[in-house]
C-alpha cells in the first residue's frame, strides 16, 4: 500500500496540467496556453462531464465511483471555501496589510492546503479500494490538473505582498 501511495504522489507531482485524455498527443510548449484554457473552460462549466469523459469506467466501476467522487467534491469544496476566503482576506486589506494580518492569512491558506492535501490522501484510499490502481489514479491526476490550473489562476492575479 505504501508503495502504491508513494508511487501515486510522484505521478502526481509530475503531472501536467495541460493535457487530460489518455491517448492525448503530447502538446507542444507554444500550444499549451489554449489547452489550459480549454480545460479551464470545460472544468468550470461540466466538470463532472470532463471527469467522466477521461475517467472511462466500466457500469460496474461507474456505480462505486460516483458515489466517492460527489463526496469528495462536496469536502473539497468547503476546503476552497476557507481558501478563497483567506484570498479575499488578503485582497481586502493588502494596501493596509500589516505583519499581524499577514501572518493569520498564511496561517489560514496553510491550514485549507494541509486539510486538502489529507482529503486527497482519504479519497485516494477509497478509490484504491473500489477501483483498479490505475484509473484510481486516473482521477487523482485529472483532479490535481484542475486544481492546478486553478491554483495558477489566483497566482497570476493576486499581487505580493507590499
């Protein structure tokens, strides 16, 4: 078990956010910001569409993985509700920012991200024990994707600390 998590959190970390299908022709460095919006897109409009379209699972794998995914997303959404709120935390007051404020906004951006990062760890325990290794795998890389590509959106707007 072990090596199947260890083995996932490094597909994980090398994953790039770019490309979903499987059989998906590497893109090249000059055609990756259109695809990047295009999953953006399609995840911000039917996410469940773009996951169920990469994930190709069987009826019978179907039936034990929607279940796991609407409880993953609803957690994971109140995870992005605390992390979004500390963002607007720091948007409000970054021209009056003090050290005190900076400090319980880091604090609270790295608490959500440690919650995350545990919520991501239970879910990948499920999907193992309902799915075979590989497509549970499938999933935690789609998802990662997404959460990249939204992470990197608040870091391209959010202005440093002054």
């Amino acid at each position: 078990m072990k090596r199947i998590l260890a083995a996932s959190a490094v597909l994980l970390a090398c994953a790039g956010p770019w490309a979903f299908a499987a059989d998906a022709p590497q893109a090249a460095p000059a055609a990756a910001p259109s695809a990047v919006d295009a999953v953006r897109e399609a995840a911000r409009t039917d996410k469940r569409g773009l996951v169920e379209k990469n994930m190709q699972l069987t009826a019978e794998e179907a039936k034990k993985f929607w279940p796991l995914y609407d409880d993953y997303q609803r957690k994971l959404d109140r995870i992005m509700q605390r992390q979004n709120r500390a963002i607007l935390d720091y948007i409000n007051s970054e021209a009056t920012m003090t050290d005190a404020n900076a400090k319980r906004i880091a604090r609270e951006i790295l608490a959500a991200d440690a919650d995350e990062q545990k919520l991501r760890e239970r879910q990948l325990r499920k999907l193992l024990g309902a799915l075979p290794a590989r497509k549970a795998v499938r999933y935690m890389q789609i998802e990662n994707k997404i959460r990249a590509i939204d992470r990197f959106a608040v870091a391209e707007r959010m202005p440093l600390v002054r």
